[in-house]
C-alpha cells in the first residue's frame, strides 16, 4: 500500500511539457506559483524545461528600478601589495557574508 503522503507521479511526454511551458509563459505567475497551481515541483519544472533545450529562461517583466551593483574593480594584487582581501557584505536581518582571502 502506498505511503498516504506521497502523490503519484504524473509522467508527461515533450509535447505536454512543452505546452505546459507555453501556458507558463502566458501567465503572469512567477515559476513557484504556477508550479504550486500545476501540482509540478519547481526542481522538475526547471529540469524538464532544460531537458526540453528549446525554452529559454523564463521570461518575467524587468524592473525599472535602478541597479545596486557596485563595481569595486579589479580585487588582484600588484606586486610587492598583500593579497590578503576581506569582503564583508550585510545581507540584512542579521545575516552578514564575510569572505577571506590570504
């Protein structure tokens, strides 16, 4: 008898996934969202649509909100500098990123 927690596995050919992936790209649902609605997991989605080689990432609507990338430049020491680098970065709520180097 099956486990009561596990569903079963709907198996789907190309062609279904390939217009399942083409009502993705329809909706205005973010990936997690239309897999919750699809009952897929959102590991298999992004498998399937590699395996399938004709999708391209999904497409979503850019925002217009200014980038917060900030260029440090080159981080490789000349010669006779330390290479000694620490990187510390504030995630937020408490989480903060510390990298080391030398």
């Amino acid at each position: 008898m099956p486990h009561p927690t596990l569903t079963a596995r709907k198996h789907r050919s190309p062609a279904q996934w390939a217009e399942l992936f083409a009502r993705f790209e329809k909706s205005s649902l973010t990936v997690s969202a239309f897999c919750a609605r699809e009952s897929i997991s959102v590991a298999n989605f992004y498998r399937q649509r590699g395996l399938l080689g004709a999708c391209a990432p999904a497409k979503r609507p850019v925002s217009r909100e200014p980038s917060k990338f900030v260029d440090l430049g080159a981080i490789n020491g000349g010669v006779g500098e330390s290479s000694r680098l620490e990187l510390k970065i504030d995630l937020g709520e408490g989480l903060i990123l510390h990298l080391v180097r030398g």
